[in-house]
C-alpha cells in the first residue's frame, strides 16, 4: 500500500511538472509574428510580436488544434502556431544586426505586414 | 621500594622505547612527506598555471567582446538575403496584395512530394500566393537552401494549371534561383560589397545603397527579368531533369504550351515575355519526338 501512494505520488507529481507543458515559457523564433485570437492564420491579431518574446503556455480545454499552442503575454491572451515556438530563447536578426535594424525604421505596419508574412506562407520542408 | 623502583625503571624503559618508536616513525613521516612533497609542489605548481591560463582566456575573450562592441555588423551573406527579399514583400504588401483569405489548394504538398522524388533534399520551402496579375510567378533571394517563392493566384487560374504543373512552375524558378539569375542582376549595386562586413562604432551605415539595392529588386521583377540565354539554359535543365520522369516532362511540357498559349491570346500577359523571354522558343527546345511521351 505505501510503494502503491509513493509511486502514484511520484506520477501526479511528473505529469504536473513536464506531461502536460502548461506554465511553461517559450520564445518567438521569428523576426515578426502575431498572436491569434483564434487556432488558425487567418484569424485576426491580438498583437504583433518580434522574435525572442518570451509567452507562456496556458491550459486551453477547447483547444483540438495540437499544432498550436494557447499563450499569454502581459495581460494578452491567444493563439500561436507551435512551428514559431522556441524552448530556448533564439537567435534573431533584432539582435545579432541591432544598429542596422534600427536604421530599417520599420513602421507600424510594416511590422504588422511582417508577422503577417508568416501567417500567409505556405511552407514546406523536404526531408527524406 | 624495590619494586617501586622496579617499576619506575620498568615504565621509563617503555617511554623511552615509545619515544623511539614515535621518532622513528615520525622521520619515516618526514621521509615519506619529502618524497611527497615534490610530487605534491610539482602538482599545485601545475593547477596554478593551468587556472592562469584560464583566467588569461577569458580575459582575453572579454577584451576581443569589447572590441567587437565597438564595430558595427553588416548581417552576413547567410541572413541578409531572407531579410532583403522578406523587406520587400513587406514594403510592396498592399501592391502584390499577399495578405488576402484563401484556400489551401495543395501547392506545399505536391511541390514538395515533386523535390523529393526529384531528389531535393533538406530544403525549406515558403510559398507565397498573390493576387496581383502584374507579377506571374518569382523565387526571390533567400538563405542557403531556403527558397521564397511568389506566385499569381490569377495567373495559375487562367491557365487552368494542375497541381503537378504549378510544381513544374515553381521548379523551373527553383533552377533559376540555384543558378543565382536574380542575384546577378543586382550584382552592380553598390550595397553588395558591404554584405557581411564590419565598420566603426562612429562611422555611418550606408542605408541608402540599401533602399537602393530594395529598388532594384523591383526593378528586375517588374521590368528587367531574364534574358535569353537563361531561358534556354533553365529549359535545358528542366529536360534533363525531368526526362527519366515521364509523368513530369509531360507536366512541364502541357504547362509550357498553356503558358504559350496565354502569353499570345490574353492581353493582360503580354508583358510576359519581356520577364521570361520566348515561351514559343521553350516549346521547340524541348524538342519531344511526340507532343507527350507515352
């Protein structure tokens, strides 16, 4: 009975810590993204990110899209595709080339056009 | 008193005898101590000056940081094109008319079905689906292995075009991309010598030969396009290519003949063969003994 409770303990405790990945923090692995009201491209933004933005995972119970993962930033809340999601924080162009981005003086909406960029591609890999 | 005595004697005698125990082994000590202590010096001496050399690295390191921190980077070679060609989309956002809702239609799957089979391995493909007619189809300069394609959502639909023969399409820009014909074209900017590169904290980045080179790409892609020679080397390629392949050759070969036939008959593409000279010359240097190899 008690080799019982300690490995059923020793379960609840795993699951909670790395099965289900809410809580955790992730980075935006592109140079411009949006986060989406709802679990597909086309929906509309609630906000434009850049890359290296850190997002936490949050439990979404409606959320069947397993390619898309429901964030929170501040006080912002939605949707985001997996693909643009890094464990660890990446390395972006804002960054590595910071004086030749700022002198890019991208405005608001060429900001918002880049994440859209993203969100319109259709993208593939060939691997074998 | 006697044994008193006796016993006095008794008991200096083994104190005496103790002490000689002790001294011996305290000078076997020593010895022993002196054999060690060389080894021992020898081994501080030896983490010392491997704990310098450390300590010398990283200082070493912070004043190479330090020095970096005062240039300036240009973005490399590797990245710059991805950025370039990506500004561009962004900058002509409302003129391609990109960001539109539309369908899926299959294009990723069967394209990248198509490299494979052709043997096109470990390459990232992004697609780009537009609704301007004033461009028919582009792959723009990106990183190694990584291709932007652009493509008319009208253009493909006039010519009513199977999936497999907007691959054919999109490989032929695929060819023309390896080859390079884009970047050549904008070879005389005075922006490419400076990919890469580094300058002073205190001089100024040349944005203006940037926004420059940003023009040009206009410039190829709405008015200059490809010459003659590059047609005819990426119509051989194709050939080759696609030969071993009868499903594809005849793909490729029913695009071209519907390309053809759109260029001559409809007005809104007549700017076409300016781009990607002689759609009729592709026809005949494809040269098939029949119209489709059976």
């Amino acid at each position: 009975m008690n080799l019982y409770m300690f490995i059923l303990t020793l379960f609840m405790f795993s699951w909670n810590v790395f099965g289900s990945g809410k809580n955790e923090v992730v980075y935006f692995n592109k140079m411009f993204g949006h986060v989406h009201n709802k679990p597909y491209e086309l929906s509309s933004s609630e906000t434009t990110i850049a890359c290296g933005y850190p997002l936490r995972i949050l439990e979404n119970k409606d959320n069947n899209f397993k390619e898309w993962s429901y964030v929170e930033l501040g006080e912002k809340k939605g949707f985001i595709s997996n693909q643009y999601l890094s464990k660890n924080r990446p390395q972006c162009f804002q960054k590595n080339y910071n004086e030749f981005y700022n002198e890019l003086s991208l405005d608001l909406g060429e900001l918002y056009y880049w994440g859209r960029l993203y969100d319109q591609y259709i993208q593939v890999e060939t691997k074998p | 008193m006697k044994i008193f005595i006796s016993l006095f004697i008794f008991f200096s005698f083994i104190n005496v005898f103790a002490q000689d125990q002790k001294e011996e082994t305290q000078n076997s000590e020593e010895v022993e101590f002196n054999e060690l202590k060389d080894v021992l010096k020898n081994d501080q001496l030896l983490e010392s000056y491997k704990k310098k050399q450390k300590i010398k690295k990283q200082v070493e390191k912070k004043r190479k940081k330090i020095e970096e921190a005062k240039k300036i980077q240009y973005p490399t070679n590797d990245i710059f094109w991805q950025i370039a060609s990506e500004h561009w989309l962004v900058k002509n956002a409302q003129k391609l008319k990109w960001d539109f809702d539309k369908p899926s239609y299959g294009i990723g799957v069967n394209f990248k079905k198509t490299l494979v089979e052709l043997g096109f391995i470990e390459k990232k493909i992004k697609i780009l689906l537009i609704k301007n007619t004033n461009i028919t189809h582009f792959a723009l300069p990106s990183s190694k292995d990584e291709y932007i394609f652009v493509l008319s959502v009208p253009f493909i639909h006039s010519m009513d075009l199977s999936k497999r023969e907007i691959s054919m399409l999109l490989l032929e820009d695929l060819l023309r991309s390896n080859n390079s014909y884009f970047k050549d074209n904008l070879k005389k900017a005075s922006f490419i010598p400076l990919i890469g590169t580094e300058i002073e904290k205190d001089q100024k980045l040349q944005m203006k030969s940037y926004n420059e080179l940003i023009g040009m790409y206009s410039d190829v892609i709405f008015k200059k396009g490809f010459n003659f020679q590059q047609q005819f080397e990426i119509t051989r390629k194709m050939d080759e290519l696609l030969k071993p392949y009868k499903d594809y050759w005849n793909a490729y070969y029913s695009l071209c003949q519907k390309r053809n036939q759109l260029v001559s008959s409809n007005a809104l593409y007549k700017f076409y063969n300016g781009i990607y000279p002689s759609t009729v010359m592709q026809l005949s240097w494809l040269k098939p003994t029949e119209k489709k190899l059976q």
